[in-house]
C-alpha cells in the first residue's frame, strides 16, 4: 500500500454550505467571489451566500429539500454557484446535467434521478424543457435562469424573500450531489457524493492545490463536471480566491480573460494545454500573471505540458481522479520541479493506493530506482462515492468490500513515490476530459437499419488526443459512408459524444463469451 507523503488533515463534519461559508469574515464578505466573464460584472462573497440562502429558502417553500433531487443545467455563469449551493444548503441533492445534452440525454438523467426541480438557462431551454415535458415536470417546477414567458427565473425566486430552512442531516451518509459518469464502463450512473467526500476532497488537496486569497482563477472548465465543481468552484470559494467565470471555450476569449483580468491560475485540461502549447494566437497577449497551471481530466505527456510551461512561464503540474472520488486523488507536488510533468503526482492528504497487478492480483510496491511495473491503480479514502444510484451490482464492481475503488486505469509509480497513467483497463473514452461510453453509442449505432453490429473505441487524433472511433459492420447490400454514420450519431448525443472516425470492417471481434475485443481494434 502506497500513502500519501503529506500528512492525515482532519476532515471537518459539517455540511458543505457550513464549510464554505460558514467562516466568512466581514472583511471576505466584502471581497469579489465571481466576476462573470461576459459582462464583467462582480458578486461579492456576502452577497453570493445570502443569495444561496435565499435559494434555499425558496425551494422550501415549494416543499423541496431532504430526499429530493434537483437538476441544474447550466454553462459557467455566477448564477450556477448560487443555485447549486443553494440546492445543497436547501438539504435536496443536486444533479448536474452536461450544458450540451440533447432532449434525450437530459431525459434519461431527469428520469433516472427522479429530479423534481429543474433549473436551466434561456440559451438551452428548447432541450430542457422538452426533457422537462417528457418526464412530466410542470412548468412551476422548471426555472429559466434569465427568464422566459411561462417559467419563473432566478430573480423571482431570490425576490420572494424567503429565509434559508433549518435541515438536520448527516453530512457522511446524506446525498449532496450526483452528477453522472460511466465509471470504468456502461452507460452513465448517479455518482452518490456526500457532503463530507466533498468536503473532504477540498481539505485533502490543500498542500497540492495552492490556491490563496489572492489568486484570479479562471473557471474554463464546466462547472457540472465534477473536476469543475469540486477544484475551481468548492475550493476557490473557500480559499476566498476570485472566479471569474466562461460560459463555453474559445481560445480569443480565454487568453483576452486571462489578460484582462490578470488571472493567476488556471485550471485546464489536454486539448487546452495543446492550444498554449501551439497556437499563435497565445503570442498575442500578455499572460505574465499566471503563476500556477493545472491539468487534468485526461493524462497529458511530459512534452507537451514542458511546452506549456515553456510558453507561458508558468509552473505546470498535472493531476488525476475521477468523479466517484470526489474527483482528485492524486496532483503533481507544487514544492517538486524535479519529478516528470509527465506525472500525475503523488496521492492527496488521507488517500491510499495501491498499484495492483491485472495477472497475479498482486501488489506492486515503489520501486527503489526507475519505474515501477503496471498495475491497476486503486484508491481508498474519504473521498470515494457512497455507490451508485440504484446500482448495488455496478458498485460492488467499482467499489470492494474493504473500500478500494477500482479505477480501470493502469499506472506505474516511481522512485519517488509519483505515479503515472499509461494505458487503460475501463473502456471508458476521454474526449477534451469527457466521458464518453462505448456501449452507449454502440446501442446508437445499432439503432440505424443498415448497421448489424459495431464497436467504439478510442483513437488518437494528430494532436495524439483520444477521439472516439466507430467500427461498422453495415448490412449486406447497404452503401454507408463515415459521413453518414457521423451525422447519424451526432442527431441524437451531445458534441462530446460525437464519433469522429469510422472504419467499416466484415467483422466486430469477439471473446466466447460475445465480449468485444477492443484492444484488437485499437491495433
């Protein structure tokens, strides 16, 4: 077993509303907590928590708190942080829903949530409320953050001037969020997060994560995402760090962002770290405040983050986990220049893992020099989910009876106790950090009356990024080309999820048992 080198931090017992705000001092009150990025406009800290509140207390007031789930849609606005804390201080669950869902895939999760609530955004209101409709939602229980004819928005909640509900829960077992993942396969699940592997995660990365008051983060990456919700919106706000949010990537606007508001940190993910790496475009401003920048989502190489650093003239770490961990369980030490950028660094504060070999079921220890051997990468700490919503068989297959939670990844540790991702075991596909699952567009695929069979699997593209590819094995007599099965895909997912190559082969292979052998597609 393999721990972590900094030492056990105590984890508060407290919900995650009393942990973020709970401490707030008149002078933080008074400090910029978001700067919206599209408008410029600044919420304060003292405001944005009684605008929480306020939330709360209207959700109350309509009956909804401990036992219910609420859905949130939303691109990066400082709306989002209101309502989403607002949901949790109200004592319901949050379930964030991917800002590019289709109606179908917004339907799927408001269906298997049980969502009672919904709030979303006028510029992505057409799926939403047609998810809404479908699954019997009225249209007093779907917010239109901006307003709209017919629905309520934020304004008329927060105006209605009710007071925050008293709610007793347990902040170990009680349900805070649960946003959706594929885990190691199979379609997306509810992650059950609770308030404390919240919590906790926060706390566990304080010696990694350096954030402080001082620091302008730029909050890119989506806030529905796990990595976003838990390492730029939980732990900016509680280090009274200022945010200044992006509703959607575009290279311009991120560097004009970054230049404008002089950010300091930035949290990224590959395709972004490409974009520094490489384009032009980043010559063009001036990004000399940034002191500190952190990739994850999906592993990136050595060079390409040296590159980064290189070009900005900034430190570069990357780090790793995954949204049944809260996310992060592991993050490249900010004190150590001398390990690889190639790393995913070493585990956070309360985390163990052990490095676990797919053959012999043995441990693989540290080695003395070099690298070590691969193994599965497992993890066991306060961070880790309660389970799956409604899926004890998918949880007893991520998560063991002792509380190590099975990754999927395959990773190797060094001599310095940093570890590294180099293949893996899941069948999951990491697009631009997304999820994306195989069996979920091969159910898709087979939909289409020309295709009998196919199998998705990541490949790389140029940028030696992962992209989802489709193997078709088309109906005898049928003429498919790859734009057509593309297209046909891309009706009916969101962008990340799109298949962006396609082979055509005479046959999927498979094991006895009628498994496909991905590890033969990808060659």
């Amino acid at each position: 077993m393999i721990t972590s080198p900094y030492p056990d931090e105590t984890i508060p017992d407290v919900s995650v509303f009393d942990f973020l705000f709970a401490d707030l001092s008149e002078d933080d009150a008074g400090r910029t907590a978001i700067v919206d990025g599209t408008s410029g406009a600044e919420t304060i800290f003292g405001d944005l928590r009684r605008g929480i509140e306020s939330l709360a207390g209207a959700l109350a007031a309509r009956a909804i708190g401990t036992g219910d789930v609420v859905a949130l849609h939303s691109p990066n606005i400082p709306a989002f942080a209101t309502v989403f804390h607002g949901i949790l201080r109200s004592g319901a669950t949050a379930t964030t829903v991917n800002a590019l869902y289709t109606a179908e895939e917004i339907e799927t999760q408001l269906r298997d949530s049980g969502a009672v609530f919904l709030f979303t955004v006028g510029a992505l209101a057409e799926p939403a409320l047609a998810a809404a409709a479908a699954v019997g939602l009225s249209p007093e229980r779907v917010v239109v953050l901006d307003g709209r004819d017919g629905h309520a928005g934020l304004a008329d909640l927060l105006g209605e001037g009710h007071d925050a509900p008293v709610v007793d829960i347990d902040p170990a077992t009680h349900v805070a969020v649960m946003p959706y993942s594929s885990g190691t396969t199979g379609y997306p699940k509810g992650v059950r997060l609770s308030h404390r592997n919240l919590v906790a995660n926060v706390v566990q990365t304080y010696p990694l994560l350096d954030v402080e008051s001082t620091d302008v983060v730029l909050a890119v990456l989506p806030f529905f995402h796990i990595y976003g919700m838990t390492v730029l919106l939980d732990i900016a706000l509680k280090r009274r760090a200022t945010l200044v949010t992006m509703p959607r990537f575009d290279l311009a606007r991120f560097l004009e962002l970054i230049q404008t508001h002089g950010c300091t940190y930035l949290f990224i993910a590959p395709p972004i770290a490409v974009a520094l790496a490489k384009h032009p475009l980043v010559a063009e401003y001036d990004l000399g405040t940034v002191r500190a920048i952190f990739s994850g989502a999906a592993p990136a190489d050595a060079g390409l983050m040296g590159a980064v650093a290189e070009r900005v003239g900034a430190r570069v770490r990357q780090g790793y986990g995954m949204s049944e961990a809260s996310p992060v369980t592991h993050a490249g030490r900010p004190d150590r220049d001398d390990l690889s950028l190639g790393s995913i660094g070493v585990p956070v504060a309360n985390t163990e893992v052990r490095l676990v070999d797919i053959e012999t079921g043995a441990d693989i220890d540290v080695p003395t020099e070099g690298i070590s051997e691969p193994g599965e990468v497992w993890v066991r700490g306060p961070q880790v989910m309660l389970g799956y919503l409604g899926r004890e068989d998918a949880t007893r297959e991520t998560v063991d009876e002792e509380g190590w939670l099975h990754t999927g990844d395959i990773g190797t540790v060094g001599a310095q106790g940093e570890f590294y991702i180099v293949d893996r075991l899941k069948e999951l596909i990491k697009y631009k950090g997304y999820q994306v699952a195989p069996a979920e567009l091969e159910a898709l695929l087979l939909t289409h009356p020309d295709i009998v069979d196919a199998a998705v699997v990541g490949a790389p593209d140029a940028d030696g990024q992962e992209i989802p590819k489709a193997f078709v094995v088309q109906r005898e007599g049928a003429a498919l080309d790859a734009a057509t099965v593309e297209a046909f895909v891309a009706e009916h997912v969101a962008p990340h999820k799109k298949v962006r190559a396609v082979e055509f082969i005479e046959t999927v292979p498979k094991s006895a048992s009628g498994k496909i052998l991905r590890k033969d597609l990808r060659g």
